[in-house]
C-alpha cells in the first residue's frame, strides 16, 4: 500500500517510517504541508496520515485542499494534540481516523488496514495472486513475472491491479 505521510519532526517520521516499510507499506515522507498536497494531488496514494501542526501548511489546511479538489484518499490524522475538541473537528472535517502521537505501533498498523479495507471494498480480498508465471501484489502494488519485479508506471499499475482483481 502507498502511503502519504506528512511529519515534520524527522526523528519521529523515521521511525514510522522504518515500522511501515518493514510490514510491506511503501511509505513517501513530506515535511512541508504543500508539497505533501502536490503529491497527493498528482499522484495515486492509498492511505494519507497528517500531522496537525506542519510550519508551512498545517495537515488541517491540505486535508480541506483535498476536499476540494473532490477525490482524495482515506486519511488518518496522527498528532499531538489530544484535546477532544480538537479529534472532534478533524473527523467532522473529513479525516476518517485520529490517533495521538506516539501511537502504538501495532495499532496504527492495523488502523492503516482496517481503513484501507473500508476504503477498497470491491478490491480483491487476498493480498496477492498468481497465474502462471506472473503474480501480483495486491497491498504492495507490484507485480513480477518469473519472480523478476516488473517497472510499471501509475496508470499501467492501477489497470493491472484492477485486470487481476476481476479474475
């Protein structure tokens, strides 16, 4: 799974980073608020995670960006700020998860997940299929023919990965 992640703090980041990459998940970290929002915008990720508090552009300000631009992916807010009020807002703005900084490291593993699974229904149930020689990777969005990894550009792996869900 792609995953958008927008941290300011490096030290912090890293570690998530390391943690998600080591279960599958190919991780793009963002330090600044607009170039995360350029990215999202131009390219396919499946799961978005913010930081509230980013110095450019905070991750409130890109997740209205991205409601108005209409299409964006399931988003989990992933911050410091506990304060109710504060989780309130951000669910009634569009985020569909809300963890405090630091998370667990199994729950937001299987947060990202459980939101990922919500937001693909119609995807293929297993995580990775083969036919003969050729096999794909549903969660990691790759595909190999005879083991060897194949170069797919963004467009040439969303019909893949929508070709081998139908089969």
């Amino acid at each position: 799974m792609k995953i958008a992640f927008l941290e300011d703090n490096t030290a912090f980041a890293e570690n998530i980073v390391v943690m998600l990459n080591a279960v599958g998940h190919e991780v793009v970290h963002f330090i600044s608020g607009r170039d995360c929002l350029k990215a999202i915008s131009s390219s396919h990720f499946d799961v978005c995670i913010l930081d509230w508090e980013v110095p450019d552009m905070s991750g409130t300000e890109v997740l209205a960006s991205l409601k108005l631009k209409g299409n964006y992916p399931p988003t989990i807010f992933l911050t410091g700020r506990d304060a109710e009020e504060d989780i309130a807002q951000v669910i009634e703005s569009g985020a569909d998860d809300y963890i405090v900084k630091p998370p667990s490291p199994n729950v937001l593993i299987a947060r990202i997940n459980a939101l990922y699974r919500r937001s693909n229904p119609n995807k293929n149930s297993t995580s990775s299929i083969s036919y003969g020689f050729l096999s794909a990777d549903f969660s990691k969005r790759k595909f190999q023919i005879d083991g060897v990894t194949v170069k797919l550009t963004e467009k040439e792996t969303e019909l893949a990965l929508y070709f081998f869900s139908q089969l």
